[in-house]
C-alpha cells in the first residue's frame, strides 16, 4: 500500500519539518556563556587558549590556533603553508567551495583531483597524476567524517615535498587506523558551526605539531601582529611596542564562543556514539531498499559521522534525483544534496574550469541525497525519515 506522495497532497510522513543538522545546547553550555558575559574578556582571554588546549589535548597534538570560522582557519593554513601567487594546491571537487577558495585568497591555483567512486574522497592516484613541479601543498577532505587515506597521502607528500591541510570539517573524532585526524596531517582545519559535530556559533582551529607553523597560524589571525619580542625586527623598543611582520586579518574567535566550544567539547563523545548509533540503524533499513546505495566505509576509517548520504539508482526509478529530492522534502523531511562540485559554480567557470574534469565526482553528484543527521536526532525522527524514503521510492520506481 502506498499512500499519496505529499507533494502532490498526500498527507506528509511528519507533520514537522525535520532539518538536516542541528546543534544540541543544554543547560551547561548556557551557563558557561553566561559566566564569559559576567567575567572580565569578552573577547581574547582564558577561554581561547583553554579551548586551543582542549581541542589539541582531544585529537593529540602539540599546537591549535583557534579562529572566527572554519574557513578563516583554511585560509590561515593557507598563509601558513606559504601558498602564493603561482602554487598549486590539489583538492577534491566533493566539498565545501571554503575548501578551494582558500587556495585563491592566497593567490594559489587549485587543481582538482577525483574521487573514488566507493569513499567519493579524493583518490591518492588521482592526486599524484596532478603533481607538477608547481605544486606546493594537498587539500584533501575527510568527507562525511570519513578519513582520507592518509598513509597514501602523507607518503606523496614526502616524496614531493608537498605539505598537507587536511580539511577535517566533517571529522572531528573520527580515527584514521585508530589515531584521531587532527595529529596525522602538517596542519589540521576543523569548522565549529552550528551544524558541524560541536560548535561555537562560528568558529575553526588549525591543529599542527610544528612550530613555525603555529607561530604564522598566530600571527596570521591578528594581522600579522606580533608583540614576541622574540620575532621582532626592532628589539629595543619600549614594552608598549608591537610589529606588524605580515599582511594578516582580524580572525580572532571570542572568549564567549569558546567558552560554549570548552562546554561542547565535553560531550563530544556522547555526540559522536549516538551519531554512530543512528548511521548503524540507517544502515541496516536502508541496505534493505532496492535502488539505494548506503555509505561505503573504508576499513582505516573509524568515522564521526557528519553527514549521512544515500546514493540513488537512478537507473531503477521514473524519474530523477530532482523529483525525489523534491517529493522527500514535501514529506516535510530536511534534504540536502552535498555537494554541488565545486568548480561547477559560476565564479569557478569564468576562471576556466571545465564540466567534464572529474567525471567520477560529476556522476556522483547526479545520484547524492543527504539525509538528516543530529545527535539529537531521536529514533522516531529517524524512522520517519525511512519511512519517506520508502513511501517516495516505492511510488517512482520501475
Ligand atoms: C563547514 C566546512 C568548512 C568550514 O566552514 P565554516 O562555515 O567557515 O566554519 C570547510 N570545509 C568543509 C568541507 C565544511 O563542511
């Protein structure tokens, strides 16, 4: 029996529209906002450096420099990574845009490498078939919050004396052979917005084990500022004195956001197992419908779950991913489709980019449907969503 499709004014699965994220904010997180707006910083003060320390403690590295969002972290590893005009950066058509236009703020060329049709991260194979004597660094991105193969990833880089940013937006907590992403890459960007795994409103960090590299991630997020006597050109001057050595931004993230991020991160762990635990129940419906693919996982992989994505067999169904997305959302089920590949956006066409680059990530993009996942997520949202998915596919199929 299938009932009448919502989008065509059937009853809808829920009568709520359920999103696709959400962040999840108890009573403790309001009280540490509470006790920041009360103290003495608003801005700059313990909390950045107890979060800095917290984050590099939870993933096992020396350094974090933490910042205003997730993309003025890529940029300022960007900065860090030396990356200017002439460089050339390769990275993966399935993200972000922020993942690429990092590249272009420092005035670098980015080069799309493709995917692997089984994890859709960027194939290492695929990477060393776009290494040119140009090339300076490696953008690769734990999508979805699985980890890339980063043994195969590290080894080019050192074959080719490349430095690797790893854009771990989506993985904070997942482990590559059972080391947290995070330690394993020169530097490391995670994103706290809302939707990401915890958050501080907005807000990023950079993790890195190397020194020079912390101190240009610092310097990078105050406008190239230093007041490291250490580091200055003038050393004489009074203790008023402070130099400006680069051209670097305002990027500071707030005392009021990292006290929510410090609050956050307790429970991460608690975020991560139910995130895990609604994917193990997603799988074990999902692999039961006929023209759904559920996430392949790689076994160096333990991921953290960030986004959840089906793949559609289009070849099975009436119509295209377009009129199922649709028809799921009039279901009143929060559907996105992550992600358009980058290059595929206008500004990226006019700056010559071509459809037809990397064909295993545009084949991919044609079948993607993301569905909602939330730590908060209960089991009924989540059978609500199965059962949309059923109720759409059931009535388009062949
Ligand atoms: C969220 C995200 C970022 C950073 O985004 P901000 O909103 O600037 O924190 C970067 N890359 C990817 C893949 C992301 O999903």
């Amino acid at each position: 029996m299938t009932s009448k499709l919502a989008i065509f004014g059937g009853r809808p699965v829920r009568d709520k529209f359920l999103p696709y994220g959400q962040q999840w904010i108890d009573e403790e997180d309001i009280k540490a906002v509470l006790e920041t707006l009360e103290g003495d910083y608003l801005t700059t003060g313990p909390k950045v450096r107890e979060f800095e320390e917290k984050v590099a403690d939870y993933v096992g590295t020396k350094y974090a420099v933490a910042v205003s969002n997730g993309t003025a972290a890529l940029h300022a590893a960007c900065f860090a990574a030396d990356i200017k005009k002439g460089d050339e950066v390769i990275t993966t058509p399935i993200t972000f845009a922020a993942s690429v236009n990092c590249i272009l703020y420092q005035g670098g060329k980015p080069v799309f490498a493709d995917i692997d049709t089984k994890t859709y991260n960027i194939d290492p194979k695929n990477i060393e078939n776009k290494i040119t004597n140009k090339t300076k660094a490696i953008i690769p991105v734990d999508f979805t919050g699985q980890a890339v193969n980063l043994d195969k990833i590290m080894r080019l880089a050192e074959k080719y004396n490349l430095i690797v940013i790893e854009d771990a937006a989506h993985a904070i907590g997942t482990e590559y052979k059972g080391q947290k992403v995070g330690s394993i890459a020169h530097m490391t960007e995670f994103s706290f917005h809302t939707v990401k795994h915890v958050t501080t409103g907005e807000g990023g960090i950079v993790t890195t084990n190397d020194k020079k590299f912390y101190e240009n991630l610092s310097l990078f997020r105050t406008h190239g500022i230093t007041r490291d006597r250490r580091l200055m050109v003038n050393k004489k001057e009074g203790s008023w004195y402070y130099e400006q050595l680069e051209l670097g931004y305002n990027y500071r993230i707030t005392d009021i956001q990292c006290a929510l991020g410090i609050s956050q991160l307790n429970k991460i762990d608690k975020f991560i197992q139910r995130r895990r635990e609604l994917v193990k129940k997603y799988n074990k419906y999902l692999r039961e419908v006929d023209g759904v693919i559920t996430p392949y996982e790689a076994e160096y992989s333990n991921s953290s779950w960030h986004l959840y994505i089906i793949q559609i067999e289009l070849e099975k169904f009436k119509v295209g991913r377009k009129e199922i997305f649709e028809a799921l959302k009039a279901e009143n089920i929060g559907v996105n489709v992550h992600y358009v590949p980058v290059y595929y956006h206008p500004y990226y066409q006019k700056l010559g980019y071509k459809k037809g680059l990397c064909t295993n990530a545009e084949k991919l993009y044609e079948r993607i449907i993301t569905l909602p996942l939330f730590p908060k997520m209960t089991d009924k949202d989540l059978e609500d969503v199965v059962n949309a998915v059923n109720k759409v596919l059931s009535y388009y199929k062949r």
